[in-house]
C-alpha cells in the first residue's frame, strides 16, 4: 500500500468514526431530552387536552340541552299557530255569517 492510498483510507476512516460518534450524539441527545423536560411538557400538554375535552363535553352538554329547549318551544309556538289559525277561520266565518245576516236584513228593510 503506498502512502496516498494510506492516507485516503486513513481519512475514509476517520470520517465514518466522525459520523457514527455524531450519529451516536445525536440518538444520546435525542433519547435523554425525552426523558426530561419533554416528559414534563408532555404532561402539561396531555392535562390541558384533557381539560379541553372535558369543555368540550360539557358545551355539547350545554347545546343539546338548550336545543331540546328550543325544539320544546317551537312545538309549544307552533301549537300556539294553529290554534289561532283556527281561532282567526273561525272569526272570518263568522263575520261571513254576520255580514250575509246584515246584507238579509238591509235588503228586507
């Protein structure tokens, strides 16, 4: 092997070492950051999205309670329609029926 061939393979060497201690860093990093501060983050996170979705069932609670409120209220108004539909037929016939005995009447007189 003649000195440029020893010192190619020497440097090939050295930076497959470089790269596998970067790569072996990097997992360290990685792995130990996880088992820290991230870990306390995460529980912070999972108590807020545990928070939230607690809200959010209670306002779906909420809204389907008002909405059997709602939908009770318009049966009662639409009850209410109908009978004074039938309370207003009733008056117009009855006018009708007032008005042909007042026509009757001025035609006898």
């Amino acid at each position: 092997m003649n000195r440029i061939q020893l010192i190619l393979v020497t440097a090939v060497i050295l930076l497959l070492a470089f790269a596998l201690g970067w790569f072996t860093y990097w997992l360290m990093h990685r792995f130990s950051r996880m088992a820290g501060g991230d870990i306390a983050e995460m529980d912070l996170l999972a108590q807020s999205l545990h928070a939230a979705e607690e809200a959010r069932d209670q306002a779906i609670l909420y809204l389907e309670q008002r909405e059997a409120e709602l939908m009770d209220q318009i049966a009662q108004t639409e009850a209410r329609l109908s009978a004074a539909l039938e309370n207003l037929q009733d008056a117009r016939r009855e006018v009708d029926n007032l008005g042909d005995q007042f026509a009757r009447i001025k035609v006898k007189n």
